[in-house]
C-alpha cells in the first residue's frame, strides 16, 4: 500500500516513500508564489517548509485567508515530512534532474 499521496488539489499519486512524493511535487506541479513575500517554489512539501521557516504564522494566515485549523494541517504534514524524509538526497535528486 502507498503511504504517502501528492497531496496537491486534484492529483491523486501516492508514492511508497516520501522522498518520491516530495520529487513528484517539484517536478510534476507548477510552482507556487508566496502570497507573503512573492518569492516562487515548488508547491507541496517545499512551499509548506518556506511559508513556515520564512514567515510567522500570523502572517502564513493574514496572506493566505486560513484559520488555525489550516496551520495545524501544514505543521503536521511539514513534521511528518521532516521525521521520515532523507532531505538531502532529495535535494541531490532534484539538482542531479535540473529540477532546483
């Protein structure tokens, strides 16, 4: 059974591991513009880790309409991500296909 899904609205992919779910976020979807700052990354995983490690929470809701609910669904998807990922080899990955 695939444990990890994309994720992102309308894809229904599911990946045995999360390192090939975070790769099919990065190189198969558009990337995302930060509505606090503009700055453009892939959407999924990566657009999660950078509206929470480069902005506040209350900025995350101001930009983005969301609720408290809606930060709690990303700090866990941003955690479970990060206590099961090898981050570097996906970053390896992604530099190796052109891809960052």
């Amino acid at each position: 059974m695939s444990r990890w899904k994309c994720g992102i609205e309308g894809c229904d992919a599911r990946f045995k591991d999360v390192e090939n779910a975070i790769i099919h976020q990065t190189t198969e979807h558009t990337r995302h513009e930060c509505k606090v700052c503009g700055t453009i990354v892939p959407d999924g995983y990566f657009a999660i880790r950078h509206a929470f490690d480069e902005h506040t929470r209350a900025e995350f809701v101001r930009a983005y309409d969301a609720d408290s609910s809606a930060v709690r669904v990303r700090e866990e998807i941003k955690s479970s991500v990060e206590d099961e990922a090898d981050l570097n080899s996906v970053v390896q990955t992604l530099r190796e296909e052109g891809a960052l």
